[in-house]
C-alpha cells in the first residue's frame, strides 16, 4: 500500500510552526507537525508581543492572556525616551502561555503533532520525505539552530556577526508587580536589559549581550534594575538562547520552506521576532495555498525588509563605540522621531 502523501509537514512545534499548521488546516490543507520536545515549549524570549503580533494571533483566532503594554521605553542613566504606541496596545505574554494557546487551537483543528526528531531529508520530483511521512512540501520551523537548515544545505557561514562580536540572550521572571506599562530598554556598554510586565505579579527580565556571562553577572551590569528587583523572587530559571544572528542561503529549497528563527535571524534588538515570524508565517500559507510556493522566497523579504533594515541600523549603530553611547540621548532630545521609529516597530 502507498504511504499517505499530507499536503505539508511543518517541522517545529513553536510560535511559527503551529501559526503554520492553523493557517494551514484553515486553508483546507492536510497538515501534520513534527515536536521532539513534549509539553509546554518555553524559550528565552522577550515576551513583549508589538500591537502587529498580536492582530497577526487574532487573524488566527488566539487571544493569550497578558498585560497591557502601551509603548517602548528607552533608558540609560538618568537619560529616559519614551513612545506610545500609536494605535492598539501591545501585549506581554508568558511564551509558555502564547504556546498553550496556540497548541489548543491547533488541537481543537485536528492537526497532528507528533514526537518526532527530525534527522533525515529527501526531496522528489513530487513530493518530501522525512522519516516515514511524505508530503506535497515541508516547512522548517525548528529555530535558530534549524536541523532542515542543515540538512537542505542552506546555512550560510562566515561573518555572520555583529560589530560587538556574537550576541546572546538570557531571561527570567520576577514576582513582583509591574512597576512600567512599557517594555524598558535599558543600555549599558555592551548590553542591553529588557523589562516587560506578564502578568499582574509577574515581570520578565531579559538581557541581549555581546559578552558570555551567567544572568546575575550580566544583570550586574544594569545596578538600577538591578537594586530595583533585588527582593523579588525568581519565578523561573534562566533560559538562554544564541548565537542570535543566523543567516540563511535562501527561504526556499526546492519543496522545503522555511519560517520564523529557521529562515534566518538578525537580532532580538528591536523585539519584533514574533511578529515577524507570525506576519512571514500567513504569506507562507497563502502561497501554499495559491500552489505558488516559489513566491515565497519573495514575500519574505518584502515582509520582513523594514524589520531587517532597522534592525541592522540600530545593531550596526549599537557596534560602534563612538556611536551607542548617543541612541537614547538622541531618542530622548527627537522624541518625535523616536516615535516614528517605534511606530514602524508596532506594525
């Protein structure tokens, strides 16, 4: 008997891959996804979701519960900037929260998700194969550190870093009530902290840095924060992630495609990853749809280019000495030009 052929086999069971699935299904397809990981997937993420991301999760029907996040704040010493978002609120969103609620939805759809590690690949004139499933094509969602990267041939090295070096992430959450209706960005020489509320007793903490480190030694760095969460209790440990900036020869390969962190990262500086990968995610499912996955490459970067371009600016501005220490100086004496920025950010 010929083995099923599904429509799309998305590989990556996190925010990109499931918004995948449930485009996917909704768009009639036969869809199943591959998860090694069992449970709740939780990852080191700023959690701040920009007013974008969360009309991209509402376009899927996904509501998670959050708190309110109303614009960016920049601060670094006594120096402060501060932009409202100019439309709709921003939300912050446990990700082990966004993962429940997208899970369910893909769940009450019917989509498969099943435990399997992926460590094979084989394109045909008609079909992919991975392990024992076939299917009309295969979308890699697997991270930053993509098998199906690999395994396509797809990774791109060389200097694939920034001025500063190679940048990490770090994250954890604090009981404490959210003293800022904003995502707070604070600057030290060589990192950057991250604060956003969660929940009502609940903020995250992360922290982007060019250097190695354990989270108290980087949040030593930040001694304001630092003093200001010094009586709060750890609710969760450290999660780390890195290198952040991977780059990727093309998001398409024949029949593989590939979505969020998979198909190439630039940095978590401007914290638009979720949003951009749930944006990237709906052009995806519409050229599949649309029986044109080779447009994809296309959507892509037209999608994501104004997240790209600033995000290189702000990285490339941030590696130079001479330069970094001015951002929030400057932020704080153009405020109106700090909030066209951060307006592009919320889209």
């Amino acid at each position: 008997m010929r083995e099923h052929l599904h429509d799309v086999v998305v590989v990556g069971g996190g925010p990109a891959g499931l918004a995948v699935a449930l485009g996917c299904a909704r768009a009639g397809m036969d869809v199943v996804v591959c998860e090694r990981r069992a449970g709740v997937i939780d990852k080191a993420c700023g959690e701040g979701l920009m007013p974008g991301a969360v009309r991209a999760l509402a376009a899927l029907g996904i509501d998670p519960p959050g708190h309110p996040i109303e614009g960016i704040t920049y601060r670094q010493g006594t120096t402060v900037a501060h932009a409202a978002f100019r439309t709709d609120p921003g939300r912050g969103v446990r990700r082990t929260v966004l993962h429940d609620a997208l899970r369910a939805e893909v769940d009450r759809q019917g989509v498969p998700v099943l435990p399997a590690t992926v460590t094979d690949l084989a394109q045909h004139s008609d079909h992919v194969r991975t392990g024992r499933l076939r299917a009309r094509y295969l979308v890699a969602a697997d991270g930053l550190h993509s098998t199906v990267r690999e395994l396509a041939g797809l990774a791109k090295t060389g200097t694939a870093r920034s001025a500063n070096g190679p940048r990490w992430g770090l994250r954890r959450h604090y009981a404490i009530a959210p003293f800022t209706d904003t995502v707070e960005v604070t600057w030290a020489a060589r990192s950057e902290a991250y604060v956003t509320p969660v929940g009502p007793e609940t903020v995250g903490v992360a922290i982007l840095s060019s250097v190695r480190g354990g989270f108290s030694e980087q949040l030593a760095a930040f001694p304001d924060l630092a003093a200001r969460i010094a009586e709060a209790e750890p609710v969760t440990p450290v999660r780390g992630a890195g290198p952040l900036r991977q780059r990727t020869a093309s998001r398409v390969a024949g029949r593989v495609l590939f979505v969020g962190d998979a198909a190439g990262y630039v940095d978590a500086l401007t914290g638009e990853g979720l949003a951009l990968s749930l944006t990237t995610a709906a052009e995806l499912v519409r050229c599949l749809a649309a029986g044109r996955p080779a447009d994809y490459e296309r959507a892509w970067k037209r999608t994501s280019r104004r997240s790209r371009w600033l995000t290189e600016a702000l990285l490339w501005t941030r590696g130079r000495p001479a330069l970094a220490p001015r951002i929030v100086p400057v932020a704080a004496r153009a405020p109106r030009l700090f909030s066209v920025v951060v307006d592009q950010l919320a889209r």
